[in-house]
C-alpha cells in the first residue's frame, strides 16, 4: 500500500466515518494486524519526532530563564534545574519508550475491545482486522494532536474534541466488526473508556516515578 493510498484511507476514516466505510475497509486483503501496527509505529514515530521539535522550541524560548539565572549568586544557582538538563536527562529515554510503548498501548487498548465486545456476544469479529479498522482513525488523529501541540490553549481544546470524536468512530468500527446492536456496541466503547482512562491512570503514576528518578539520578 503506498502512501498515497494510506492517506486517503486515513482522511476517509476521519470526514467519511460511518457504518458503511468501516464494512468496506474490513473486506480488504489489507485488513491485518500487521498493517495496524506499521501505521502506528509510524504514527508513533511522527509524534516523537514533532515532540522533539516542540521541546527544542520551547527550549529556546526559555533561554531568558537561563539569562535571569545567571544574575542570581551561584549558590542559588545551584537549587535550579534549567529546562535544558531536564530535557536532557528525560527527553531520549521519553523519546524512545513512546516509540515502544505506542504500539503496545495500541494492542492494549483495542483488546480490552475485542474482549468487551466478544463477551457481548459480537459475531465474527477477528482483532487483527479490528485492529486494523481502529488503526484508520487512531493513526492520523495521533498525529494530529501531536501537531495540535504547537498551539497554546487552543491546541488543547481541539485536542480534547478529537478524542470525543475518536470515540465515535471506535463506536462506528465495533459495531461493524463484531455485528453488535447499538446498544451493545455503546457499552463496549463507554465500558472500554473507563478502563482505558484507569489503566492511564495507573500507567501515568508508574511513568512519573521513573521521570522523579531520573531526575534525581542526573541531577
């Protein structure tokens, strides 16, 4: 599949969403588990890499910080940890877990779905293929929001409607993929979200313990 093609798809999914397009989507030879993760590992992959690009900007934009900095008595400049040695210290390690653990929360994520909707009594549904239909919307949006990053306030609002509306199209692929009724297929998704949000919950504290670490360790 070329990339002009992935973009079509991925622009079908997010302005065409509906029951109709994730039935079509389902019947291509495409429609695996190994597609999902290739497009979000390079999701993954973009997100990073524009990360990277917003911290330095930011970074430099706080160069005045330095300079303020330099004016205090050196033994207050010590109590300081400037924004350059944090990101530093937590940039790579952040950089690289996010590249390995995208992909691992994407196939999380869409098991607790596949599991929800399965015990539901969904028919015929396979998560390599939902995998691959949940990776039409989740792929590009991820970049998306990575880009609405470069936005104050207004990035962040966007970036919350996005996930409403991702949620919307997880409700779209579920029911197809697995035949539920609407009803079913909400409560999957809202039951999925829930757990999803506690699982995050639970992964954030684990993350900001190893963060508090390294810091300690290199500073």
């Amino acid at each position: 599949m070329d990339i002009q093609s992935i973009f079509q798809t991925w622009m079908k999914a997010l302005t065409k969403p509906g029951e109709a397009f994730f039935a079509a989507e389902r019947e291509k030879s495409s429609a695996a588990l190994s597609t999902a993760l290739l497009w979000v590992f390079a999701a993954s992959l973009v997100s990073v890499l524009l990360g990277v690009l917003q911290s330095n900007i930011l970074s430099s934009a706080m160069g005045v910080f330095d300079q303020v900095l330099e004016l205090l008595p050196s033994e207050l400049q010590d109590e300081f940890t400037t924004p350059e040695e944090i990101g530093a210290a937590v940039g790579p390690t952040f950089s690289l877990s996010y590249i390995v653990f995208g992909p691992v929360l994407f196939l999380i994520g869409t098991g607790i779905y596949h599991v929800l909707a399965s015990l539901l009594g969904g028919r015929g549904g396979q998560y390599g293929r939902y995998t691959y239909l949940y990776s039409t919307f989740s792929a590009p949006l991820m970049i998306f929001t990575s880009i609405l990053g470069f936005i104050p306030v207004i990035g962040g609002f966007v970036g919350a409607v996005l996930g409403v509306y991702q949620i919307v199209l997880a409700y779209f692929a579920t029911k197809v993929e697995y035949s539920l009724t609407k009803g079913r297929a909400i409560i999957v998704v809202v039951a999925s979200v829930l757990f999803g949000l506690l699982l995050a919950a639970c992964l954030n504290v684990v993350a900001l313990g190893a963060i508090l670490f390294i810091l300690r360790y290199f500073t």
